[in-house]
C-alpha cells in the first residue's frame, strides 16, 4: 500500500504496513519505485498487512467491536 498523505494511527511509518508520501508526489514515485524493484520489502508489507486484518477485522473480533461499539437499544 502506497499512500499520498492519509496515514491512520501512523500504520506506514517504518514502512509496517504500507508507505506514506507525506502529501509529496515526488516521495510518492519513489516509494512506488522502491515497491516495484524491493519484491522482498513487498512480501514482508503484505504480510504484515495481512496477519493486523486477521487480528483485527474478522468474525472472532465481533465482540470486542459490539462491545466497543455499544449494545444497540
């Protein structure tokens, strides 16, 4: 994941979970072009991305998001 400028909860830096430009489209290129050659740098972002989705967003978290959401009245 490359992004211009959004960077929930600081997720991208270190480059955890994706890329973040800091609104530069410059930066931006160069973090595209930096995925494009760095197939490992790829790997390792995807699988980060991909094991904070499981632990977050999936159907044994729904009490935890009920709970946090509140019980509907």
């Amino acid at each position: 994941m490359v992004s211009l400028s959004v960077n929930p909860d600081g997720v991208f830096e270190a480059d955890r979970y994706g890329i973040c430009a800091r609104g530069s489209y410059d930066r931006l290129r160069e973090a595209v072009e930096r995925l494009i050659r760095d197939a490992g740098l790829r790997r390792q972002i995807g699988l980060r991305a991909s094991a904070f989705a499981r632990e977050c967003f999936t159907e044994r978290n729904i009490e935890r998001v009920i709970h946090l959401l509140g019980s509907p009245s």
